[in-house]
C-alpha cells in the first residue's frame, strides 16, 4: 500500500488565475505610483528649476536619497520604521509610499530637463504675446516640454513596474510574490519564472508600443 | 505714443544702456543700428519689459512700463514683438500658433481667434500653410509666421529684434517684404537690424546705438548721406 501526503503537485490552470491576479496588483500599485510620482516629481522638477539655490540646498539632497539608496533598502526601512511614528502601514500602502517617492525623484530631474529643454527664448517670446507666467506653462512649457521627456518618463514608468517586483518582500501578493509561493508548492521554478516573465512583458509591452507610436505622431 | 526718458540700464557691473532719450511717434517707423553690443536687443527688451531698467521711464501711451502697478500682460497685448529666433511652438499647427494668444490672453472663442489667425496668416502670406507644423516650414516662413502671431494680438506697436539675423541670406527678403508692408500700411515700428537698405529705404528715422547711447538720430538721408558723428562715420564705412 502506497500512501503519501501530497505536498507538491503541480503547475495548474487555477494557478496561472492566481497568476493573473497578482499581475493586476502589479499593475495596480504600479499605476498608483507612477501616476502619483509623476504628479509630485513634475512639481519638484518646476521647484528645482525655478528655485535654484532652495532646490540644491534642500530638494535636491533629499532626491538624491531616494535616488541612490537601493529601492529594496528604502521598502524595509520604511516598512519597519513607520510604525514607530505612529504610522501603521501595511504591505500595500508601505509599498505605494515608497515607491510613489522614488517615482517622483526620478521624474523631478526628467521634468526639470523638459523645462530647460524649452529654452527661455521660447518663453520670452510666449510672454511677449502677452501670456501670464501660468498661461506660459500651461500651453507652452508644458506641452513642448512634456513631449521632449516623454520617451525618459516612458523609461522610468516601465522601470517602476518592474521595480515594483521589491515590494514583495513586504509580502504584498503581487507578480514575485505570487511566483514564490507557486514554486514552493510545484518546485516547477522555470515554468513558473517564465510565465511571471511572460506577465512582465504583457503588462510593459503595451506601454511601449503606444508611447512609440505617440513618439511617431509627435514628430510629424 | 512710447517715449523714452533717461533710461539706464545695467547688467551687473556692465552699463549697457547710458540714458536713452526717444520718442517714437504713432504711425512713425524706427530704425536702429548699431554695433553688436551697443545696447539696441537691450532697449527693445527694456520697452516691453522683459527686461527691469535702473533708471529713468518707458512710456506706452502714457501707462509707464516699469511702474510696480503696471498689468506688463495687459500692457504687452499693445506691443507685438519679434525676435531673431522665431521661436514658433512646435507642437502646434501654423494657425494654432497664432490663434493660441488670442484665444488665451485675449479670451477669444476659438472659432473668432481661428478667424483673426487665417486672416494674419494671408496677411503675410502664408494662406497656404494652416495646418502645418512649423517644422515643415522654412525660416522665412516661420519668421513670417512669428510676425502674423503677434499681429494677432492687434497691437499698436511692433518692435522687431534683428528679425532677419538668422536667416539664410535667400530667405531675407521675404520676411523684409512682410516688414515693408505693415510700415506701408501704417504700423509704428521699431526695427533693430543690420539690414542697411531697410533702414533707408522703409524708416521714417534711423538711430544709431553706440555704447549704450544714441550717438545719432535723423532721418535716413541724413543718416547715411551726411552722418554727423564721427562714430556713425565710422560704422557706416565698415558695413557698407
């Protein structure tokens, strides 16, 4: 008589919904972070062009941290000190914090290019006509600046989303997480590193494609 | 009417304009020459107030440029400028250009400021070129371009900062052509520039720059055929 508790068993099609689900929290918390940082990097990207001397004082030290310390460092120091000031977090809401900062620290240097991209000449010339400061950015700097960064922003968009993988670690169930259980239950890690693989692309690819496109309608 | 009373202008240490004294009447075209560096970019920026002065006024119709109360957006709807570069947007189509200013500062509905902009746009001869973008022009055609978006604004003065500088030598004329026409139809203008035959032949008065001052104003005639100031002698030798 042969009888076993069946520990592993193997790779099934509940497994790639499983699969699926924690891809659309990649996508989520991605979304969120991307959206949010590029809001919040656009504005410290102005704050560093307009306020020269206060940007490199204060602004800019703090970027470059969230810059240069490893995403992964910045989850758990965050994950783990957060409490401490009163803030309970969990696994999603430390993830989207952090990677929201490091977002808009990437996007800050690529907005603050964009408006230097426009060149004061342009401006100049925008203000002549009679434009008020915000009048100039809004239909001037912007669009022309916004256009020029785009294929860095893309850049750092599609990084984010896959950085977003180091939010794992905290046990939110996103892509990796999703994978590491699997393996643990099939022992099949190929497979299933290339499935999550084949996600990661499903989910960039898209994006890319229509931002060349874009790219492609702007030079026109 | 501007008029323009002891204006000094600094950059730093450097004394760029040393008491600028003119007045430039309505309907009058100016033209000024002078050496690079002699303060002429420097006293039109000064008269739209992109640039803040030490020393002395600019009077738009009466309301002073430089006064802390002065609306300068308001103000520069009255004066159209046009630059060296021409500066056009580039993401936008060639009547969006110029209907952009209107439609935002001036409040136009759009179809009113496309109205005004179709119709600045065959003033200076770019009826054919609605709807495309200035990257698929030449820079004549977009000079000519920057001269219609700041026509749009329907100002009463036109001041051109070496409009023609940066253009290829064959693409001179054209945008010269566009200039003639505006002073024929009664514009007051004021042309910085190096074009010499322009000056003479389209300017009511011609006033040489030098060294942040102006060494001498009169008319065309008098400018070129019987210069009075040595320094003037001096120039006119060297660019004839």
């Amino acid at each position: 008589m042969e009888q076993s508790v069946t520990v592993f068993s193997s790779f099934s099609v509940q497994d790639l919904s499983f699969l699926g689900e924690a891809a659309l929290r990649t996508l989520w918390i991605s979304f969120l972070s991307i959206t949010i940082g590029s809001v919040l990097g656009g504005f410290f990207g102005w704050a560093l062009y307009e306020m020269k001397v206060w940007g490199a004082i204060f602004l800019n030290p703090i970027l470059d941290v969230f810059r240069s310390v490893p995403l992964i460092v910045q989850l758990v120091l965050f994950y783990n000190f957060a409490p401490i000031v009163g803030l309970n977090l969990d696994a999603f809401e430390s993830g989207l914090v952090v990677l929201t900062l490091y977002t808009s620290a990437l996007v800050a240097n690529v907005a603050r290019g964009g408006i230097e991209a426009v060149g004061k000449p342009m401006r100049i010339t925008s203000r002549s006509l009679g434009m008020s400061y915000l009048q100039d950015m809004r239909y001037v700097v912007f669009p022309i600046g916004a256009r020029a960064i785009f294929p860095s922003w893309v850049g750092v968009a599609l990084g984010v989303m896959k950085d977003s993988a180091l939010v794992s670690v905290l046990g939110y169930v996103e892509l990796v997480k999703a994978s590491q259980v699997l393996i643990t239950r099939t022992q099949e890690p190929l497979l299933i590193i290339l499935v999550v693989g084949a996600f990661y692309f499903a989910l960039s690819y898209p994006v890319s494609r229509y931002s060349a496109k874009l790219e492609k309608r702007w030079s026109q | 009417m501007i008029s323009i009373d002891g204006l000094h202008k600094y950059f730093d240490n450097l004394h760029v304009l040393q008491g600028i004294d003119l007045e430039v009447q309505k309907g009058e075209v100016l033209s000024v020459i002078g050496a690079s560096g002699s303060g002429k970019s420097t006293f039109l920026y000064c008269i739209n107030g992109i640039e803040p002065v030490q020393q002395g006024s600019v009077l738009v119709d009466g309301i002073d440029v430089h006064a802390k109360t002065t609306d300068l957006n308001k103000l520069r709807q009255r004066l159209g400028m046009v630059f060296q570069q021409w500066n056009s947007f580039p993401h936008l189509t060639a009547i969006q250009n110029v209907a952009l200013a209107p439609q935002i500062v001036k409040k136009m509905s759009k179809s009113e400021a496309i109205e005004v902009a179709a119709r600045q746009l065959e003033h200076v001869g770019l009826g054919d070129k609605f709807n495309v973008f200035p990257n698929a022009l030449s820079g004549g055609q977009q000079q000519r371009l920057a001269i219609a978006r700041a026509l749009a604004m329907d100002p009463q003065y036109m001041l051109f900062d070496e409009a023609t500088s940066a253009l290829d030598p064959e693409l001179v004329g054209e945008v010269l052509d566009t200039m003639r026409i505006l002073a024929e139809e009664g514009m007051t203008m004021i042309c910085v520039t190096h074009e010499m035959g322009f000056a003479r032949d389209v300017s009511d008065r011609v006033a040489y720059f030098h060294e942040g001052i102006v060494e001498e104003i009169g008319s065309p005639e008098q400018i070129f055929n019987e210069p009075q100031s040595e320094q003037t002698k001096k120039f006119l030798a060297k660019v004839r």
